[in-house]
C-alpha cells in the first residue's frame, strides 16, 4: 500500500486519428470511432467508461476527417430545439447525456500517423504533470453484469497503490505476436508487478501470454519514456516502449480485469460486440433474442 498522497486522475486521452482500413468503404467518408453498436458510437462507449471512472477532461488526439467525433460531443442546438418542441422528452435527455455539464473535452491533432506512442505524446501539453488514463475506443470492454467498468477497477488499483496500471488478458501463444506482452511477479489474484514488457513478441520469444488489452492509467513521467525511446517496432513510436522505460524508474502493475473485451478494430470482434450488447439493450434485447433463436431453430 502506496503511503505518499496519491494524485486524483482526472485526465484521459483518446487516441483517435488512425484511418480504419480495416472497414473500408464504410470508414471512407466517417471515423471508425462513429461505427455503431446497435444505437451508440464506440467512442460513446469509451468516453462513457471514462466518465464513470471519475475522469472529467476527455482528450481527443484526432486526425483530418475526425470532425465527427467534435460534432459528437458537442450541443446540437438546432436538434435539441426540434427534439423539445416535439415533445420527445426522453430523446431529448438522451442527447444531452452525451456530455453532461461537468464534462470537458479538448482536441488536438496528430499531424502524421506515427504510432500510438505518438498519439499520446500529442497530448502531453494538455495532461501536463498529472497521471491519465488511455482509452483505445476499438476495443470495447465491459465489466461484469452489475459490476464496475474496466476503467473503474483500475483506477481503484491507481488509487491504492500510485502505481502506472495496464489492463491484461491472457491470450492463446499463436496470438502473442499482435500484442504488447507483459511478464514480472505476481502480487496477488489478477494482479502482477511488471518486470518487462514488449511489443509483438515472436511466440518463441517470450513464455508469458499476458497481453495488454486497450486501457492504461500512466504516469506522466511516461512522455520523457516515449521521446527517449524513438522509433521501434514496424518503425513506429511505441507506448510499449516508453512503458518499458518507465519500468526503470517507477513501478507498473498489470490488471488481469474482471470483464469482457471485444476487439472492434476487427469486423469478426465488431460483430461479436453488435450482438452481444444487442441482447442487453433494453429496446430491442427480447425480440433480438426470439429472431435468432428462430434463425438457428
């Protein structure tokens, strides 16, 4: 247990300028973030977990044609006007939930794709010498029915330790090379002291299988991390590496969350999460349910 005070995290970040080749043509003309799932945004989701974490400064590090997700999260007078003039109360709280009041979002572009390390250095101004947590909006992770999101049982990890936290999965070994990998000593039950971590290890390189998942809580001691670090993997600027950096110089723990992540950068995990989320929306959840069970009868 951490003795020295800990500093509140109230900043996260959003790497989302990356172009969503993988959902080409529909990522033509739209960000990947905007896809959605049933009747919500994948950024919505992220940015909803965020909230519930206790963060309050939301920070888009966004590219060309990312204006959408500004859009999103901004007032729209003119269909907030229509929506009460109709009388459609209960669509008109849901618009203005999509920011509340007490919610700050800034931008800031990444001029060049260069890597997730990149996009998050993009921010460094805007976090300052606060802790923050980073979000991947591709991957869409909820906790467990009735419990705490992932983000949430992170941050209650930060505040009790003060420590940089990763989120972890153990994945299969043959998947081991499309993941930051991370091995150290166990602490306790789903909970691990970092000793080294690497991106896309070869399978043969490595016996852990503990892969980092899209959610970190970082200390901000991790930007000086990334720009020492340069170029790495696929000759980009990795936040595994400046991670790895960090490890010299404070203690990192690695969350194995209680939870389910849905890899949406994939149209495979998209779907997996367009069902699965479909099942629990209250509008839809039964009938969705009776169509496929016809489907498959």
């Amino acid at each position: 247990m951490n003795t020295s005070p800990v500093k509140p995290l109230n900043k996260a970040v959003f790497p989302v300028a990356g172009l969503g080749t993988r959902f080409l043509p529909a990522t033509k003309a739209q960000p990947k973030e905007m896809l959605p799932i049933v009747d919500k945004p994948l950024i919505q989701y992220a940015v909803e977990e965020a909230y519930e974490a206790g963060i309050r400064h939301m920070i888009f590090v966004t590219g060309r044609s990312k204006r959408a997700i500004e859009d999103h999260f901004d007032t729209a007078y003119e269909l907030e006007n229509e929506l009460e003039m109709a009388g459609k109360a209960a669509l008109l709280d849901l618009i203005r939930e999509v920011q509340p009041s007490d919610m700050l979002c800034s931008y800031i572009r990444q001029p060049r794709a260069l890597g997730l390390g990149h996009a998050v250095l993009c921010a460094e101004k805007l976090v300052g010498d606060e802790p923050f947590a980073v979000l991947l909006a591709d991957d869409l992770m909820i906790g467990l029915e009735g419990g705490p999101g992932i983000l949430s049982q992170m941050a209650h990890i930060y505040a009790q330790t003060g420590q940089s936290v990763l989120a972890v999965q153990e994945v299969p070994s043959e998947q081991v090379h499309r993941y930051g990998i991370v091995s150290g000593t166990p602490v306790s039950k789903g909970l691990t002291q970092v000793g080294k971590i690497v991106e896309k290890p070869k399978a043969q390189d490595t016996t852990s299988r503990l892969a980092v998942a899209g959610r970190y809580i970082l200390s901000a001691q991790v930007f000086s991390c990334i720009q020492a670090a340069g170029k790495g993997a696929q000759g980009e600027i990795q936040l595994t590496d400046g991670i790895s950096g960090l490890l010299s110089q404070e203690g990192v723990l690695a969350y194995d969350y209680q939870g389910r992540r849905f890899d949406c950068g994939s149209k495979l995990g998209f779907l997996q999460a367009t069902v699965e989320l479909a099942l629990k929306h209250p509008e839809v959840a039964k009938e969705f349910d009776a169509y496929l069970k016809n489907r498959t009868a």
